[in-house]
C-alpha cells in the first residue's frame, strides 16, 4: 500500500480508505431465503425476507447490486441528527463532533449503491457536505496555529479520510521546523541559558606542585 515505505508519513489513496471502511458492519433487509455465509472474516446469515441482518457494508453492496436486500442507512445518517451535528459544529470552532471513523466513506458507498433505501437522500447528502466543509475549514485554522514551540497536536474525533488528509502534512511541517531550528526555538534555548546559575568566585587559583 502507498506509504509503506516510510510509516511515519503514511498516505493512502481515498480508495484504499474506502476499501478498509468496506468492513464496517451495516443492517441489511433481504428479499430472499439464503443460507449462511461462511466467510473468512465471519459467518453470517441465515437470511430470511424481511427479517434484519446485520453484514460487513463490502457484502451489504453485493448483495444490494443483485437485487437481493435493501440497506438501512445508520442512525447517524438522518436529517435530524445530522442537522445536529453541523449546528454544534459550527457552534465549536475547536471542537469535533462524534461521528463514525468512517463516516465518510461510508455515505459515499450509500449514496453510490443504495441511494434508493436513504430517506431524504438530497438533504442527508448535502448536510454531510457542510460538515465535511466545516470540520475541514477547523483542521485549516488549526494548522495555521503550529509553530516552532509545538510539540504535538491533538484533535479528537477526527474521522479516518480526514486524519489521511492532515497526517502527512502536519509531520512534514514538525519535521521542518526540527530540521531548520526555527527563531522560536532557538531563543527559547538562549533563554534558558541565561538563567542558569552563575558560578561563584572562590578567590584565585593556585596550580598543583608535585612534592
């Protein structure tokens, strides 16, 4: 995979974000009767019509492509709770709300096979756009924030395509600074070297004879 190489500078391709959020586990409602699946990441199944079943999204999507089930969008992925989120978020400039690690991705795999089974499809897709906008304008502000002083940056709640977005970026201008020793540092260290404790004179020195 992309950033293999040098693992502290990891950087995957939205696609290889999305195929990892793929394991996601989702509610399916089937049409048919099928025997359980036995897979090497789990069995699952029976299935029955109508009856509920929870899935991995990755066969959720197989499933909805051959006309065998429906999908159940998350709980997250409705217009209340997502007005919701984007009025906190927009209420907190320094904070994140909760929201799924992939929420991301995994509204894109809804909208892209299952956009039939979402309630208010239009609505729920365009909120999930002003969050995604307004979380990232927070990662922007944020980083124009870090200078030579900083150590580490927390932010909580990131989700996984936005940590792959900001990650590589945030350690390569950590780096710089380490690297380029910036003004700040320096005289923070000149500093802490003027405050040291002076030695004390102790009157002349003699040099040592050897009897």
């Amino acid at each position: 995979m992309a950033g293999q190489s040098d693992p502290h500078l990891s950087l995957f391709s939205p696609s290889e974000v999305e195929f990892v959020a793929e394991d996601e586990i989702v509610e399916i409602v089937p049409n048919i009767r099928m025997e359980a699946l036995n897979m090497i990441c789990g069995d699952f199944g029976p299935f029955f019509p109508q009856i509920p079943s929870k899935v991995p999204l990755w066969l959720a999507v197989a499933l909805k492509r051959r006309g065998k089930c429906t999908i159940r969008a998350p709980e997250w992925m409705t217009v209340e709770r997502l007005t919701q989120v984007l009025d906190a978020e927009r209420e907190s400039p320094r904070e994140f709300q909760p929201l799924p690690f992939h929420y991301i991705e995994i509204s894109k795999l809804l909208f892209d096979h299952s956009r039939d089974d979402i309630t208010d499809a239009y609505l729920v897709r365009s909120l999930i756009e002003d969050i995604r906008d307004v979380r990232f304008h927070k990662v922007e502000t944020g980083l124009e924030t870090i200078s030579g002083r900083t150590h580490a940056v927390k932010l909580k709640n990131l989700s996984a395509m936005e940590v792959n977005i900001v990650r590589p970026f945030m350690v390569r201008t950590l780096q710089a600074f380490y690297k380029h020793d910036s003004p700040q540092m320096i005289q923070q260290a000149d500093n802490t070297g003027s405050r040291s404790t002076p030695v004390t004179d102790r009157g002349p020195r003699r040099d040592l004879r050897r009897r």
